[in-house]
C-alpha cells in the first residue's frame, strides 16, 4: 500500500522522491496534445494524450512542475489502487479491503469524483455512491465513527475511474481545480475558462513572437493568459489554494521550494518586445478586466480600448487575435447573426493580411454569417457547449488578388 495516515494528516510514503511512477493529467478535450508538448517540458517521460488526460511518467520533481506550470491541466492524478469489479457488490468488497484508515484522516473529509464508461456501471453518481458506503462502512467499524463528505474543500480528493469491469483509484494531487488561477478579482458575464483560454492561445501558434489582440475581451482571461505566456509567469504563480500534494508525507518542502523558485526566476527573463490589447463595449466588464490586471501586476503589459470592435484596428505589426465573442443564450439570434456579419466585415476590411484570427463558438449557424471561410476547425469544448475554434487567415483584397501574380 502506498499510502498512510501520520500524526492525523492524510499522506503518502511512496513514491519517494525520485522514484518514478505513473500519472494522469487531465484536461479538456481537444487540449491534450497541447498537454502533453507542456509535460514534456516537464521533464515528463512515456507521454500519451488520451480523452481529456494524458498519461505519463515522472517523479516528485516532474509532479510538483506539472502542477505549477502546465497551463492546459486541470489537475496532476496518482494512481494508486486498480482491481476488477462486475457488479456493485464486487466493487464494494474490494473498495473494503483497501486500508482507508491510512489514508483518510477519520475526522478530515473526502470527496469522489467519478467516471464511468461501459455497461456495468452506467451511472457515476452510484458507483461513487457505493465506493463512499465501503470506505465509511470500513472506517464506521474500525472507529465508530466517520469521515465526513466536502464537495467543496475537501481534505482528501479521490477519482474514481471505471471501464467496463477495470476500477482505477487515483489521488488528485492539485485539490482545488488548477483553472482557478487565483488572479480573477471580478468575473464578467460569460468569462472562458482559464485552461481553455490558455489552449486556445496555444493551439492559435502564437509564440510570444508577435503582438496579440482580444477584441472582445470581456474580464481579459484571454489578455491575462497571454501577458503571463509572454512574461513567463507560471500557471499556478497566482493561486490561493493549497495544492494537496503538500498533505502528503513524502511531500518535499525542500525540493518543492526549489521548482518554484526555479520556475519564479524566470519571470520576466524573456525578451518579449510586442503588444497586448483588449477591446470590449461594455465599460463595466472592461473595469473587470482592469481589476484583473492590476491584481496580477500585468496592467502596465496589457492596453484595454473601450468601443465596438469594427472601431478598433488592431496594433500596428503583425497580430494575432484570438477571441471569444457572445454565442449562446443571451443574445437574440437575429442580433447574433448581425455580430458574426459585422465580425466578417471586420475582419476583411479592418484587419488585412497582417492579422491571423482564432475565434471560438458555438453558434453554427451565426458562424456562417462571418461570410468567410476558415482554413482551420478545431472541435473544443467550454463547458458542455460542443464550439469550434476556426481560424481565419486574412488577405487585403481579394485571395485571388493577392496570387493574380504568382
Ligand atoms: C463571451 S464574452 C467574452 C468573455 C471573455 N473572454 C472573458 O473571459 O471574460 C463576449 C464579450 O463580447 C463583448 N461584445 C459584444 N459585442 C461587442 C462589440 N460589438 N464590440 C466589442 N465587444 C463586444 C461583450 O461585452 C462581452 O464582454
């Protein structure tokens, strides 16, 4: 068993620093090739993308590193118990003989995420259900008494992970989700989460290596991540939560101390020479966006205009813009439909060839009013909304123009 309870704290003895072991990223779907290119910089080692995760080797060091970085994780998972169960009672009894007692503090809390695929276990819900029975039922006989459940802030993260009759266990070593950056002080309307935020900066190829341009930045997730690409700030540089590797009894203060002042030194080491803007036409989400930034001390890296975009040209310079204009409940549709005309418009006659535009929806059929054509599609996720992230490579005049001579 690897894992055991000391001095009433929930820890673990293995893996010793070192020692490698296997762990699961995860994140959202269409990020994980992303993912793993950011775990390999880790030092990450035997790297697979797979649904919304990424599998891959590492130690302590490469653990502590993935949860400070990786800008495209939403947490670092240790496996730790794997049996076969077919039926519930099955997944009962072998919940039973695992040693909660060394693992959960009897007076902390727990909580189970859970998923399941395949025809045994089709409800997730229940079989985290009854994983939760045996733990508590074990825990009830041993003590008299029990752990209490925290959906919040629990002590003690567990997932549970069930394909057909194969039931993995795994430690959540992040705790509170790793998207939960730290530097949001005030939340627009509809702000994008910040690891797809980060995904899509990612997957649009921008390397720091020239301007960037939100024209419709809301609260400036897009902004912010950016400024934090562009001046090397870690991920997790801002967060308030404790990661829950520092619960364990391997955890390595020592060791920890130096990634992080590792990954700090670098702050600012890049020679980024370029410009950050954000547009947006509500004045209060833009004073949302503004908060942000100086909260996060990137206010001096980042311009914020007020206006319609169609008003706004981008910086001067090559630009990348990348954007998540409204899509979904809010907005009549005929109102959506004259956006995505006017966005088009925008982009052909505002923009010209120095610009490249990413822009993520899920309107389809607003999409088709943008009246060009994408040279990219990419299917990405916010939430349960299924969105595309296209790309649209701009020329001046005409495409047909701009190669009449070649
Ligand atoms: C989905 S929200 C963007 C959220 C943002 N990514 C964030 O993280 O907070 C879309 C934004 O587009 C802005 N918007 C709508 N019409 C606009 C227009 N014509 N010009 C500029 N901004 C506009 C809205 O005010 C809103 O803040």
């Amino acid at each position: 068993m690897i894992i055991q309870k000391a001095n009433g704290r929930t820890l673990t003895t293995e893996p010793k620093q070192g020692i490698e072991f296997k762990m699961i990223a995860k994140t959202m779907f269409g990020l994980e090739e992303i993912l793993a290119d950011e775990l390999r910089q880790c030092g990450a080692k035997d790297v697979e993308p797979i649904t919304r995760a990424v599998s891959f080797v590492g130690d302590m060091r490469v653990l502590y590193r993935a949860n400070y970085t990786c800008r495209t994780a939403l947490a670092i998972l240790k496996p730790f118990a794997e049996f076969e169960a077919n039926d519930e009672q099955e997944l009962y009894d072998n919940v039973s003989k695992i040693k909660w007692e060394k693992i959960i503090d009897v007076d902390g809390t727990f909580m189970i995420d859970s998923t399941t695929s395949g025809e045994i276990f089709t409800h997730s819900y229940y079989a985290a259900l009854k994983t939760k029975d045996a733990i508590v039922d074990r825990m009830r006989r041993l003590f008299n008494h029990r752990p209490n459940i925290d959906t919040e802030n629990a002590d003690f993260k567990l997932n549970l992970h069930i394909a057909d009759n194969k039931v993995t266990l795994l430690l959540n070593s992040s705790g509170e989700s790793l998207h939960k950056r730290g530097y949001r002080q005030a939340v627009g309307v509809a702000p994008i989460n910040e690891v797809l935020a980060a995904g899509m900066i990612k997957l649009s190829g921008w390397k720091c290596d020239c301007n960037f341009y939100d024209p419709m930045c809301g609260s400036g997730t897009l902004l912010i991540e950016a400024a934090m690409m562009a001046n090397n700030i870690p991920a997790q540089y801002y967060r308030r939560e404790n990661f829950a590797f520092k619960r364990w009894s391997d955890f390595n203060i020592a060791e920890w101390k130096d990634v992080k002042e590792t990954e700090d030194r670098k702050i600012g080491s890049g020679d980024f020479e370029y410009e950050i803007w954000g547009n947006d036409i509500d004045m209060g989400v833009l004073q949302q966006a503004e908060q942000n930034l100086q909260y996060a001390k990137l206010h001096k890296d980042v311009m914020l205009y007020h206006g319609s975009f169609e008003e706004q040209e981008p910086p001067e310079g090559k630009t990348i813009i990348v954007t998540n204009p409204p899509y979904g409940e809010r907005i009549k549709v005929e109102d959506l439909n004259q956006l995505y005309t006017k966005l088009g418009d925008t982009f052909k006659n505002l923009y010209g060839d120095r610009c490249e535009v990413w822009l993520i929806t899920s309107d389809f059929e607003a999409m088709k009013h943008i009246g060009l054509h994408p040279s990219r599609k990419i299917q990405l996720f916010n939430g349960s909304l299924d969105c595309r992230l296209l790309k649209f490579e701009l020329y001046s005049g005409s495409k047909k123009d701009k190669f009449a001579d070649k």
